[in-house]
C-alpha cells in the first residue's frame, strides 16, 4: 500500500493563490484533473523525483463554507536540510507564514511548517 494524494481546502475561487503557494513557492507543477472532476474546481499539483516517478501529489478541493485545516496536514519531505532551509525561504519570501519553533522535535528531521494560502497548515521535513 502507498499513499496516493492528500487534498487540503480553498475558498471558492482560491484556484489561483494555491497555485502561487505549490507552484511557485513549494515548486509542484499543476497537473490536468480528470474532465469528470474539472467542473467542481480546485486544481491538483504533483512533484516528481529524478527518475520521473510522483513523489508528492496534492489535491486543493474548493469548499463552502471554507474553514483552513490548523491541525490536520499533508508532510512533505525533502531530501536535505539545505532543501528544507531553501525551501522554507522561498516561501517567507514569498509572504507566506513560516514556523520554524518545532525545528528539532522531531526524531530524525529537522521541520518546518508552513500556512499555505488560504491558511492550512503545511508539514515539511528533512533527515536529520
């Protein structure tokens, strides 16, 4: 068994800044949905590893009324602490709120997490 995508909320109409957040702060790319989901919104971002397998996918489902996860999260993991500090860079300076107060608690990972645009609370980690 493996786990195949996490989804996480927007507002209606929150398409575009979840793409700002997983495209061009996390570095996922948009990828189609299906045409017999296209109507219901949201978007679905992936990431690959270098032989081309998926990674990482996730789903941004529009709901409402729209309510940000504060606990419940997708954990992303990357593969050094250098990603992770560039990672969590980029997307400070992009303006998104970075916590970095659980760094070492963790066994075996340094984190960090993240809000993502409409505030849910992203996981990101890296062997220690």
């Amino acid at each position: 068994m493996r786990l195949h995508h996490v989804q996480v909320s927007c507002p209606p109409g929150g398409e575009q800044a979840a793409r700002r957040f997983w495209v061009e702060g996390v570095g996922m790319v948009e990828v189609d949905k299906p045409v017999a989901l296209r109507a219901r919104g949201g978007a679905w971002f992936r990431s690959y590893d270098a032989a081309g397998a998926v990674g990482a996918e996730v789903h941004v489902g529009v709901e409402e009324p729209f309510a940000p996860a504060r606990k419940a999260h997708p954990a992303l993991v990357l593969d050094s602490v250098a990603a992770l500090d560039a990672l969590t860079d980029r997307l400070a300076g992009l303006g998104f709120d970075v916590d970095l107060t659980e760094r070492r608690t963790f066994e075996g990972h340094e984190r960090a997490h993240v809000r993502d645009a409409h505030r849910n609370r992203v996981e990101l980690l890296a062997p220690a």
